[in-house]
C-alpha cells in the first residue's frame, strides 16, 4: 500500500469491468463498450480506434498493432498478429545500390501496408459482439467535433511534428502550429474514412478511394507499393511464446514482435540474486543494463519475420541465457550491443480491458515513430507508419527488406498467468525500452512484492546504445556509481515509456494500474 502522505496514484478496484490507457477518454469509452454489453476485445477496440485522435502522434489507422486475448471460459492465451508487409516490389538490393545502409526512416520506403484497421475488423468478429460499425462510432464522433490535446501529447507532438511533411503538416498542425494543451484537434478526413468502412466493410478501406488516396501521397514520392498490395492485406492468429520466473508465466507474442526480448532478459536475471538488491540502487540497475545489452543483442540477430526467423528455440532456452549470465561482470560494463537500422523512438499506445465474463485483452497500436513517416494522405489525412525501418539492408539478414516481408516490430503485449490461469493483460509502451519495461516489471512484482501501480511508477533505467538513461527518480549517488562502473550515464529529456496494468485477483476483483508519466488511467464498473 502507498503512503498517502505522499502524491501518487492508488490502485483502480472495480467487480464488473475494467479498461486501461494512456488517455482518459479512451478508457472511458472502453467503459462505455462494456457497459453496452460489449466484450474486453470491443472495449479495447473501441478505446484504441478513439486514441488515434486522443494521440495522432502515437498511433492511427496508418498503423499496426498485436494483441493477446484470453477468452472468457478459457485460459487459453491466443496471440493476433496485426502487423504489415513490405510491398512486393520493395528490395534491400535496390536501397543498397542507392547508397543506403539503413531504410529511410521519412520516406515511402519505410512506409509497410498498415493492417491495423484489418486486425481490428477480424478481432471484431472473432471475440466480439457489437460489431466494428459500433465500434468505430465514437471515434466518428470525435474525429468530427474534436479533442482537447492533452499535456503530454502536446509534449510529445512539438518534437514529433518535425517529421511532417505535404499533407502530413495540413493535417496534423493547427492553423499552421503546433497545438499545445487544451486547444481542439480535429480530424474530418477520418471521420469520414470510418463511416464508409462502418458502412460498407473493412473492404472500403484496402480498396477504392481511400486506398487510392494513400497511394497516391505514396507513389507521388517513389514508393513501389501498388493498389494489389494494399488489397491482399492480411492478418492472421498465432500462438504466443512464454518464459516462467519465480512461478509466474510471461506470455508475450512470437515474432516478429520482439517479446523473446523480454523472456531472455528475465531468463538471464534469474542467475543473480536480484531480490536481495535495493530495488532503486545501483547494482540492480547495473545487471538489469548488462542483461539488456546482451538480450537485445540477441534480438537484433534472431528476431524478424516469423517465416524468417530460424532460432528462436535457441533464444529462450535456459542454456543461452546461462551462457549469456556468465559474460555479466559485476564490477564492470560492457560494451553495448550493435544498434538496430532504426532511430530512437518511443511513440506507441497500449490499452487493456477485462470483462465480466472473464475475457482479458492486451493490445497494442502504434505508427511506429511520432507521426511515423510524417507521409499523409491527401484528402483523408491518413497518416501513414514507418515500420519497415525496422528491416535492415543486411545482405542475408533474418530481417533485411524483402517483397512481402514483415519487419522486427517492437511492439509487444504481455500477459501473466498464475498457476495456469491469466492474472494480469499489462503493457509498457516506449519503444526499443519494451522488453526491458516487461522484465522490470515483472521482476518489480516478483521480485520486490510491488503491487502493479508500485511497479509502475518505480523509477525506470535503460541501456539504449552506448548510453544508459536513468530517471530523475533514481538518486544522484547511483548515478555517480553507474558511472565509476563504466556507464555513460544520462538523464533522459522526457520519462522512459508508459505502462498499463489490469490484475485479476483470486475472487475476481480487477485492480487497475496506470502510468503517471502519461495522460491516462484505469477506470472499472
């Protein structure tokens, strides 16, 4: 329990419904959705479709997502995998010849066929019961009369915005600016592309003029990408992968989603004695960067399209993360682990939501960089991801660029389960930080005995290239220790990431968590 002499955020307790986000209002239409009758999944549809408005510079119908459901009188975790190919036309060998080493992070070739609204459409059907058309209402709404922007998305939106560019700047400024807090964000554009896709089907979407409408800004620019890839857009179910430290099950999503990250991680704490450290000292956060180092290093490696990813096995098992354990020096650091092709981001929404009946989802909805490729439609105004920066242009990588390929995405939903059954849907947004955010916090739970709103708010480090970032709520005498132990220690400009939480206790009370470094918060019925 906190201590209430101090500012802080309680826990949400609630017995019929709960949902969790980065903004207010879309916790309160996932809300609303359940209220309505609606499944966790339309809640969490609902909630996330209404934060590409709530947040432009995070996420939208330009983008992608995964997510994790445990349906109600199952403790089966399924695993949805709504994440977009490279056109077919697309080739690591063309970008090579032009000089590049990395994918142009603001231009048509990073931009992959956003399949968000695909997944979202066959969620609907799958787990829930209103129907997309009433899904995508409020969000119509919203669109149409406008959103107050937020304190931190006006935050994030003055650095995001320099990725602007045509359409993207009539778009997403207002009057020519940069909104800041409290003015009205409107999208008609939008509004307008949900009302044929309620009326006609996901098909108005991928097909027609809307589809036109993103070709165009695309084509207009050099991209390959043609009206057939957009039509064979495709999303497909799969089956998560999971990792156990100290009795708990980490479920997370296969690849090409980067989960693997975070079980490895944990896999190699468990050879230390992390429970008998200071949880906000220096050692702790020394081999917790060691530990990140060399799992990521791992994930640059291995991880990428599923069809291409040939060693995930050898990942997760306990052997690799023993032999990786060993190469920790306490006293030490070392060297950092190679970067990926893509540049730092940290722009993504995650969302959760438990039912009455038991349902529990964990999703996640991102246009990768803030305002991803900075490339919008013209008329409509969809702004379009720039998730094939995450390929590379390594000859005969895993991940390098191919026709049809999905790239290493960094968005992950997490899931725990006790004893066989889902306890917990959580997420930690921010970036490269997630698997780390997933390790932190279960170790936070399982460690240290926090509660999920202690785990959350907890000051948070991450060794992200040759630096490690460290909150300004971690003492200035770690800091110092860090350093002497080889770090390049900095403090970030802005916090790391976001987190969201939904505990589902033994006699079915749902206690909710939310981050107090974003907007958002948990609410219940």
């Amino acid at each position: 329990m906190r201590d209430f002499h101090f500012p802080g955020r309680s826990e949400v307790y609630a017995s019929n419904g709960m949902c969790a986000t980065s903004h207010p209002l879309g916790a309160a239409i996932g809300i609303d959705i359940l209220k309505r009758g609606g499944t966790a999944m339309d809640a969490a549809i609902a909630g996330a479709l209404v934060l590409g408005i709530c947040e432009p510079q995070m996420t939208g119908i330009g983008g992608d997502l995964f997510a994790l459901v445990s349906p109600s009188g199952s403790n089966k975790v399924h695993a949805y995998n709504g994440s977009g190919r490279a056109p077919a036309a697309s080739s690591a060998e063309t970008l090579r010849a032009q000089g590049h080493t990395t994918v142009p992070l603001y231009g048509p070739e990073a931009v992959t066929i956003p399949t968000a609204m695909h997944a979202f459409s066959q969620l609907s059907e799958k787990w829930g019961k209103l129907g997309l058309d009433a899904l995508l209402a409020p969000t119509i709404h919203y669109a149409e009369e406008g959103i107050p922007v937020a304190p931190r998305v006006a935050f994030d939106w003055l650095d995001a915005s320099n990725a602007l560019q045509g359409a993207g700047k009539t778009h997403y400024l207002v009057d020519g600016k940069v909104p800041k807090a409290g003015e009205i964000f409107r999208a008609p554009g939008q509004a307008e592309v949900l009302k044929r896709v309620a009326k006609d089907g996901i098909k108005a979407f991928y097909e027609g003029e809307i589809a036109d409408d993103m070709l165009s800004a695309l084509n207009a620019l050099g991209g390959v990408h043609t009206a057939s890839d957009f039509a064979g857009v495709s999303s497909n179910e799969t089956n998560p992968i999971s990792g156990t430290y100290k009795g708990t099950d980490l479920f997370e999503h296969p690849p090409n989603g980067q989960g693997a990250t975070a079980i490895l991680m944990l896999n190699i704490l468990k050879h230390f004695d992390i429970a008998a450290m200071d949880p906000l000292g220096t050692q702790r956060a020394h081999i917790e960067a060691e530990a990140t180092k060399l799992a990521y290093d791992a994930r640059n490696r291995f991880l990428a399209d599923p069809d291409h990813t040939a060693r995930l096995e050898h990942m997760l098992s306990s052997e690799t993360a023993a032999q990786l354990a060993a190469l920790i020096d306490p006293s030490r650091a070392m060297a950092s682990a190679t970067k990926l092709s893509e540049a730092v981001h940290k722009d993504t929404i995650y969302i959760t939501a438990v039912d009455r009946d038991g349902m529990s989802v964990s999703l996640i909805y991102s246009i990768f960089h803030g305002f991803g490729s900075g490339i919008a439609s013209e008329k409509f105004g969809i702004l379009l991801q720039n998730r094939g920066a995450g390929f590379n242009l390594e000859q005969g990588h895993p991940n390098e660029l191919g026709s049809g390929k999905r790239p290493m995405h960094t968005i992950i939903p997490g899931m725990l389960v006790e004893n066989g059954t889902p306890s917990m849907p959580f997420g930690v947004m921010g970036g490269a930080y997630q698997p780390n955010g997933h390790a932190r916090f279960v170790s936070n739970l399982k460690d240290f005995g926090m509660d999920a709103q202690s785990a959350i708010d907890a000051p948070r480090s991450f060794a992200e290239g040759d630096v490690l970032k460290v909150e300004k709520g971690y003492s200035e005498q770690v800091r110092s220790e860090l350093t002497e132990l080889g770090h390049k220690v900095e403090v970030p400009s802005g916090p790391i990431g976001g987190a969201q939480a939904i505990k589902i206790s033994d006699n079915g009370v749902l206690v909710g968590a939310s981050d107090p470094r974003k907007d958002g918060c948990a609410l219940g019925y």
